[in-house]
C-alpha cells in the first residue's frame, strides 16, 4: 500500500514512468531485484521495507549504484522509522525518509534534481560525500486532507497476484481489495511504531465509498479489506460509511484483518457494520492481565472486549483474536489469566505471538532497561510471526513458550469452537490449509535453538 501510494502521488507532481516490484509477492533475489532496477534506467531508486526483510539494502543499494551510478536512492517504510538514520549505515542510499513518505520523498527529488541539497529537507537522513550520516531537524508536515491523495495506483501491480496468495486476514484465495482509509492512532501501546503520528486523519466516508466504487468498475471486487490501525476510532464516520453503503446499495464483503478497538465499540456500530457486509474481523486482546494493560499502555477494557466479541459474533461475524505473550516483568499467573480470557471468549480463531520488540518503541526502551542480554546483538533477519525466541518475561524460555502452546491447544481442543469455526468462516472449504499453521503453534517448542 505504501510504494502505491507513493507512486500515485509522485506523478501526480511529476512527469514520470513508475514502476513497482515487491520482492516478496515475486520471490525475487536481490540481484534479480537490481536487475530489473538497472534495465529500467532508474534516474530515482525507492525501497520500502519492514525490518525483518530489511537486511538486504546493504547489498541491493551497492549494487544499484554500481549499475546506475547517478541515481536517487532513498530508503523509507516502518524499518526507517524504526531504525531512523542508522537505516542508512552500510547502504550506498542517497536518503532516508521516515513516517508519512509522499511528501517528504517529493522534497528529496525535488531538492536533488532542482539543485537545492538534501541538508534543505527537514527531518532527512542523508549520506554526505564523506559517507556521513546526517540528520536534519525538523519534520515535514502531515498531509492533513488525506482525501487530497490519489487513489493508490493499483493499477501499477498485478492485482491478481495477490488473490492466489493469502491477505492480511486468514481467508485465503479470493478477489479483494486493501484500503487504508485513515491514518494516525492516538493510542499508546508499547510495542507499537508511530508510522503516523499520533492524531487520527481519516479519509472521508465519502471518499472511502468512492474508492470502494472505483474498484468495483474497475476490478469488479466486491470483498474490502481495510487494513487501518483504529477503522472503528471515529463513530460519526463508521456510521456515515455504513449509512452510504446502503444508499448506493452495494452489496460489498467487510474484512477488517488490522482489528478494531474492540472495547469502544457500541452495540448500534456493530449492526452497522454487520449490516453494511462485514463477516471478518480482528480483536485485539493482547493479554488478560490488566497489569499488564497498563504496562503496555493498551488499557483495554476487557470485559467490555469480551461483551463486544460476544456481540459480534452473535451477528455471524467471524472473530479471529490476537495475543501477546512475554511482555517485560510478565509472571507465569498473568500468561494464565489471558490464556483465560481467549478460552472464555467467543473468539473463533486465535493468532498467538511472543512479543518482540522493535527499536524506536517505548517497549525496546523498557527491554533495554530489563533485559539487555537479550537486546545484544539481536538480529530481525526472517523474524516472523511465529518463530520468534526472545523471552523479556519474568519465566523461563520453557515455561513462556509452553504458554503459547497451551493457548492454542487449550483454545482450539474445544468442540464448541471447532463447531463455530465450520459455521461462520468466510471459506470453511479452505479451512484444511490452515492444518499445518495450526500444528506449528502447537508444537512451537520445536522451533527453539537446542
Ligand atoms: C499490512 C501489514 C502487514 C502485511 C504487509 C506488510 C507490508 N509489506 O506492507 C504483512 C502481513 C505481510 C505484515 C507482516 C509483518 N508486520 Co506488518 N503491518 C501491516 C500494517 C497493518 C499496514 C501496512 C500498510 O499498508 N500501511 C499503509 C501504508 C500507506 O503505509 P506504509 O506502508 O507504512 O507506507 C508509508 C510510509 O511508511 C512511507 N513509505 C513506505 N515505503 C516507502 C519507501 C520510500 C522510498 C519512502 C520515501 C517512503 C516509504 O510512505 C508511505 C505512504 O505514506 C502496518 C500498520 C500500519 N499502520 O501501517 C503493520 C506494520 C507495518 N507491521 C509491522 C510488523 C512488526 C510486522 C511483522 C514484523 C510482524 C511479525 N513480528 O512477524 C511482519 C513482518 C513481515 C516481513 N517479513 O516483512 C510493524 C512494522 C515494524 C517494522 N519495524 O518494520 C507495523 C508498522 C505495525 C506497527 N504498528 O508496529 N504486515
Ligand atoms: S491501537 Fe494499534 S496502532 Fe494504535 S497504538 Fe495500539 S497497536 Fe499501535
């Protein structure tokens, strides 16, 4: 979403060729990457990346200036954000950018092709000739009418690609489309990246319905993802969204994969949303403890969680839940108390993870301070979902990755559930493929360094 975002942006400012290449869609190497980099005489090079994938710009940066010594090359994504100006250490990138990109990329171009200096460029990382990192002060503005952006320029990638593989939710195969209708969350968890900022900015309920028909004629999708942070944040919106949906009677499917804020939910928001086509949603619990809550700066309310669950699910809305375990000082009785809360839920399926801590979030900093030996030397390469070790807890590795099977086992060996999954899944036909994900997290012990 971010690389089409850009790309929609920039020409709409300049007269200019864009081409997009996601690596991981295509399992392309780095040198097969550089290579369709060079062959398109790129005068501008953009890389985007997530820090566990970040590890090759050392190599696919050196190589592009090997290959096109003239050209742009700048960094930008939630690993720039996360890692800032030592993103750039050991690249040959011109530029790093973090958070909001559309602007601030405009200004590097600008301020390189116009003959002003990346020094001009508030809130820049940049390499000087010397190969030193500098860091401008300041920050370009937030783009404060999110509805002044293009639409994000789905027409540079193969859309299709995408529906053979699985989307942010876990219901696989099927023509969909992402929307990221808002941006900016003014909660404070720990763990989490400020992409955004903290301010909320929302596309218009209007705007959305727009995208939503574009895509419609232009794709013929009726299944939207909205993979925003906080979709349910502005009330008036929600229900405006739901109210234009039935106005301009579009029959669409809702999937919110990213979660809503589950405990501010109102009942009348959940018939909105129901009525308006949603039947796939994440909520987000993260732990049962409420020490750990406040710890984390989630805060959530959780009986509220659990009534807002319970409500959704009533309505047919498939509930898939997210939960964290090894939080800093975290105790053997508070990895219980949330294994209790998602086998007391109504939760159809569960996505259980131990946490790992990024740089640049109040969570690393705690870490540092509790657990440095395991901050030291720590490497994102490949770190996923699933496989993660790092233990910040206050128990043995044993115990904590005990916990994360227990959840899963206790959760899933329930006829009940096994019941209400067949019954509520958007596609209970391709449940089967989810089989070995499952088993993976039963057996998580196994992933463990001897
Ligand atoms: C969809 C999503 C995914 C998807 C797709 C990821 C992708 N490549 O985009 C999947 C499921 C694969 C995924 C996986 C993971 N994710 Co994720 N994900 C998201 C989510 C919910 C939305 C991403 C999105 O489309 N945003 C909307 C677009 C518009 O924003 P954007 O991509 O950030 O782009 C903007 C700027 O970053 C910038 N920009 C982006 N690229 C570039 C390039 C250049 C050159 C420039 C100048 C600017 C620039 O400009 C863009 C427009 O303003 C975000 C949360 C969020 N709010 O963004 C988390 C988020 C990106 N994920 C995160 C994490 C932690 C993960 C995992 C590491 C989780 C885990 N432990 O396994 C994995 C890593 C997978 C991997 N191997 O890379 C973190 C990022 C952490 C980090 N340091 O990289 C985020 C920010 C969540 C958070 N709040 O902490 N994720
Ligand atoms: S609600 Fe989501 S986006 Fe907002 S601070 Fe928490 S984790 Fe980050």
């Amino acid at each position: 979403m971010g690389v089409m975002y850009l790309a929609a942006y920039l020409r709409s400012r300049f007269d200019t060729d864009i081409r997009i290449v996601n690596q991981r869609l295509d399992n392309c190497s780095n040198e097969d990457l550089v290579r369709q980099v060079a062959d398109f005489e790129a005068d501008v090079v953009g890389l985007g990346a997530l820090t566990p994938a970040a590890y090759g710009l050392a190599f696919i940066t050196q190589a592009i200036r090997q290959r096109l010594p003239k050209a742009l090359i700048v960094l930008g994504g939630p690993h720039i954000s996360a890692f800032q100006a030592k993103a750039l250490e050991g690249t040959m990138a011109d530029a790093a950018v973090q958070g909001e990109g559309e602007l601030a990329f405009e200004a590097i171009i600008n301020a390189h092709f116009e003959g002003g200096g990346l020094a001009d460029v508030p809130g820049a990382f940049w390499q000087d000739k010397g190969g030193e990192v500098v860091t401008n002060p300041g920050m370009v503005p937030h783009i404060e009418d999110l509805d002044s952006l293009p639409f994000p320029a789905y027409d540079l990638i193969d859309l299709s690609a995408y529906w053979r593989r699985q989307s942010l939710a876990a219901i696989p195969r099927r023509r969909y489309v992402s929307i990221f209708s808002s941006r900016g969350c003014p909660y404070g968890c720990a763990y989490c990246h400020n992409v955004f900022g903290k301010r909320f900015r929302p596309h218009s309920a209007q705007r959305i319905i727009e995208e939503i028909l574009y895509y419609r004629r232009q794709y013929g999708i009726n299944d939207i993802e909205f993979i925003d942070d906080v979709f349910n944040l502005d009330r008036k919106r929600l229900l405006e969204f739901c109210e234009l949906i039935h106005r301009h009677n579009l029959r669409i499917k809702i999937v919110l994969p990213s979660g809503v804020r589950t405990d501010i939910l109102k009942e009348d928001e959940i018939d909105a949303l129901v009525s308006a086509g949603l039947n796939f949603s994440c909520f987000a619990l993260e732990s049962g403890s409420p020490r750990i809550q406040k710890l984390i700066g989630k805060n959530l309310n959780i009986p509220n969680f659990l009534k807002n669950v319970e409500l959704a699910t009533a309505r047919g809305v498939h509930a898939n839940g997210f939960a964290m375990f090894g939080f800093p000082t975290e105790t053997e009785t508070e990895m219980q108390q949330t294994v209790d809360v998602l086998c007391r839920s109504r939760l159809h399926t569960l996505s259980c993870f131990t946490v790992i801590p990024y740089p640049n979030t109040p969570l690393y900093r705690t870490a540092m301070e509790t657990h440095p030996e395991q901050l030291a030397g720590l490497r994102y390469d490949g770190l996923g979902f699933i496989n993660g070790t790092i233990n910040l807890s206050d128990v043995p590795d044993d115990i904590l990755f005990a916990y994360q099977r227990k959840a899963n086992r206790r959760f899933y060996i329930n006829p009940i559930r096994l019941l209400r999954i067949l019954k509520d899944h958007p596609q209970p036909h391709l449940l089967p493929l989810y089989i070995p994900h499952v088993l993976q997290r039963f057996t998580k012990r196994d992933l463990l360094p001897s």
